[in-house]
C-alpha cells in the first residue's frame, strides 16, 4: 500500500502533462535550470568576496597587534 508501481507512476504523468501541458513543462524546467545557475554563481561570487577580504582583515589585526606592543614597550623602557 505504501509503494507506488509503475502505473501509479504513468498516472501521475498523465496528470501533469495534462495540468501544465506539453509546452509549459520544459519552460518551468528551464527556469529552475537557470535559477540554479545563478545561485551557484552567486555563491562563487560570495567565496571570492570572503577570499579577498581574509587577507585584509589579517593585515589589519596585525596592525592592530603592533599598536597594542608599542606602548606596552614604551612603559617598560620609562620604568
């Protein structure tokens, strides 16, 4: 009862055929097609915004790290 056979199958066909019929099926597929290739793209795009932004953001902690060490330095050299 709970699998579906060969002929369960084929009606369900027969019923979308019939609901969107022959033309509107390969235009709703081509649309999900393009739809997935733009959010892979969009994705790509993202990984490579993340990509340039690590190196900026390592360089400013660095900064960061240095500013911190030279007061530090300088107290102790007053001392």
């Amino acid at each position: 009862m709970g699998a579906f056979s060969v002929w369960h199958w084929v009606i369900v066909l027969v019923v979308v055929l019939l609901l969107f019929g022959g033309k509107k099926i390969p235009e709703l597929a081509k649309g999900l097609g393009s739809g997935i290739k733009n959010f892979k793209k969009a994705v790509k795009e993202d990984d490579e915004e993340e990509a340039k932004k690590e190196p900026e953001a390592s360089s400013q902690i660095k900064q960061t790290h240095a500013e911190q060490a030279k007061p530090q330095a300088d107290s102790t050299k007053q001392d």
